[in-house]
C-alpha cells in the first residue's frame, strides 16, 4: 500500500525567526494518523524547523540540491550539505525549471546525489498550459519523467525505493486554477506506464503519485478520492495551519479508507 503524502513548499518565504513557529503551528494543526507530512523550508531557515519539529512526527524537505557532489558553484547547496538536516528534497519544481533552466538530465542527477546522501527524493513534473490545450499533456510530462528517470538509470544503481512524483500542471500553480480529480488521475496512471516501461509493474505501482497545483482544503479532497493520486505538494496552502489542517484531516480519512480491513 502506498502512503497518503502531504507536503507543504514554502518556497521563498519565511525567516530564520518565523519559520520554526510556523513550522510548530502547522504541526500541531496536522496532527493526524497514518499521512506522511512533509515541510519544505529555505535552506535557511531548515535547522530552525528541524529544531522546532522534533517529536512531532513532521519531517523536513529542502526545495532544490545542485546536480554535482561538491565543487565551484558558487551560492549552492549539495546533498552532503544537507545530510542530517532533511530527509527529504523536491526536485524538478516548474519554477526552478522556468527561472534556472533546469533540465530533466540535471532533474536526474539531482536524485542520484539524493540517493547517495540518503535523501528520499521528490520529483516534480509537469505541462504548461500551450501543451495541454493542443493535447501534448500526458506526453510532455512522460517524456520529463523518462528522461529524468533514465539519467537515474545510467549511473547505474536502479531507481530509489523512496522515490515519490508530483505531477503539477504549471498553469496551475499558485494560479489558483486546479485541475480536475479524473485529469491528475489520468496523468498519475500515464506516470505509472513511463515508469513502469522503465522499472517494471511491480516498482510503478508502488511509486506514490502527489498531485500539484492550487490545492487548498477546499479542493484537496476530489483529488485524494481518486485511487492513482497519493496527496498533494501544496504551495500558498502550505503556509497556512487552517489550510493545512483541513488537507490533513481530509488525507487521514482518505488513509483510512485506503488501510486494509
Ligand atoms: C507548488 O509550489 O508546488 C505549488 C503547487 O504551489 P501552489 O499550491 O501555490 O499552486
């Protein structure tokens, strides 16, 4: 059974003062059974929220690590570098795509450094607005997920075992337009298929599938209905405690109803 994820991208806000009151605050409002809750700060302000998230059962993600082990890049930040500090870290975000130009082939080698320091990694994709309107949507984002995932493969270690994707329209976030229920779970299941192509049936079926893009309390529940999506990567919602509480709750039932009798 795949685990019901939430996590919250907090992109570039928060400091070093208010992140770990935010961060306890969030905690306390999702206090839930049975859902991964994951909070993405700064890097900045992640030792802030690791201290204030002790024993809360929340874990810590970072937004972006540098394709390269270690080396003169100058302002960036490796997996080593983060060792310790989180345990998970998003790559791929459509706005490190669109603002730094990152490539799929550097989506890949970002997860193979993950891989080497021990960090579950989450990978972003998704279309923008031109490829789903001329119906480009399921093979933009399936070529994104084969050629990040085949750079995963060519060094040679197979797929990690933690791997988890967010499937996230670009013109969806922080839009405040979302897509439909049935569309995250027909791009979840077209995920699967590039994955499973790469991996075999039995890994694609165990890969959770997030869905991005707007997802508020309000809009959270018609996608967890759907059986192929496995929560949300939440940004301007991430923010909020009343917000996130409510995806909580709505995660822990879905949880529920997906647990074994
Ligand atoms: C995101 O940052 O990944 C995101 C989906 O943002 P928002 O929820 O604000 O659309």
């Amino acid at each position: 059974m795949r685990p019901v994820i939430i996590t919250a991208n907090w992109k570039m806000n928060t400091t070093p003062a208010d992140a770990g009151p935010l961060a306890a605050d969030i905690a306390k409002a999702t206090d839930v059974a049975n859902v991964t809750r994951i909070i993405c700060p700064p890097f900045t302000n992640l030792a802030a929220v690791k201290d204030a998230l002790g024993g809360t059962g929340v874990l810590v993600g970072a937004q972006n690590v540098h394709a390269e082990p270690k080396g003169a890049y100058t302002g960036e930040i490796s997996a080593d570098m983060l060792k310790g500090l989180v345990s998970w870290c998003i790559v791929g975000h459509s706005e490190r795509r669109r603002d730094q130009g990152e490539t799929d082939q550097q989506v890949g080698a970002k997860i193979v450094r993950l891989v080497e320091a021990g960090i579950s990694p989450m990978m972003c994709c998704g279309e923008l607005l031109e490829e789903r309107e001329s119906g480009r949507a399921l093979s933009t984002v399936q070529a994104q997920v084969k050629a990040a995932l085949e750079t995963v493969q060519s060094a040679g270690n197979g797929l990690p075992s933690d791997l988890v994707i967010a499937y996230e329209p670009v013109w969806a976030i922080g839009t405040g337009k979302t897509a439909t229920g049935a569309d995250a779970a027909e791009m979840a299941d077209a995920i699967r298929a590039t994955v499973a192509e790469l991996a075999g049936a039995d890994y694609a079926a165990a890969v959770p599938v997030l869905y991005g893009g707007s997802v508020t309390a309000d809009s959270f529940g018609e996608f967890i209905a759907e059986p192929a999506i496995d929560g949300a990567l939440i940004g301007g919602a991430g923010l909020k405690p009343d917000q996130m509480s409510g995806i909580a709750a709505t995660a822990a039932e879905a949880a529920a109803a997906r647990a074994p009798a």
